[in-house]
C-alpha cells in the first residue's frame, strides 16, 4: 500500500512539473522527491553541527585561566570547582575553552577542568 501511495505521489509531483508522458511524469517525479530528500538531508546535517558547538560546562576542579589559548601564556585569575561555565565554541582550541565574560573580556581554560553537562 505504501509503494503505492509512493507511486501516484512520483507522478502527481512530475506532472506538475510538466512531463509529457508517463515514463517522463515518472523519471521528473522521482528525481524532483530525491532532490528534495537529499537536501534535507544535507540542511539536517548542518543544523547538527552548529547546534553542537554550543555547550555548558561545569568546572570539576579549581583551575587557572589564562589571557590566551597558550599553558605559557600569563595567569590572569582561577576559576572554583563547580561554577557552570558557557562555552560558545568548544572545538576552536585544542587544548583551551574560550570563556567571555558578562563585561566581554575573554580568558581560556584547560579543557581537562571542565565537563560537559550532556
């Protein structure tokens, strides 16, 4: 029944988009459905990678943060163990988190003080 249904959705969509014969309703309509598919596809994918990009931590040991993504770089402050934290991109840095503050000054912290609340 499904295949069915399948089959007059194909030609009802490539009629309307002008074939000439059946075989033509057939071939313009499963092409126009798989074009459709693999678009979804693709704009589901990358709605998948963006929304993964943003993430809450929270801090699992008291921590140092740095002025930039460097361990040699200066020590400007620490961070206490249990503070959630929002990170806005979690893959920009290898080893860093990039933090911004309320009054938009950034510091970075190892990666290996926080955990991900997913």
């Amino acid at each position: 029944m499904e295949l069915v249904a399948l089959l007059v959705i194909v030609i009802i969509v490539g009629a309307l988009l002008g074939a000439k014969s059946l075989g033509g309703t057939i071939r313009t309509g499963c092409g126009c459905i798989s074009l459709v598919i693999i678009v979804g596809i693709i704009l589901i994918g990358l709605r998948m990678n963006t929304s993964d990009s943003n993430t809450n931590f929270e801090v699992i040991q008291h921590c140092k943060t740095y002025t930039k993504p460097d361990i040699n770089s200066e020590v400007n402050g620490s961070v206490n163990a249990g503070v959630e934290i929002y990170v806005e991109d979690k893959d920009k840095y290898n080893y860093f988190y990039e933090v911004e503050t309320n009054s938009g000054d950034k510091y970075y912290i190892l990666k290996e003080n926080l955990r991900s609340f997913e």
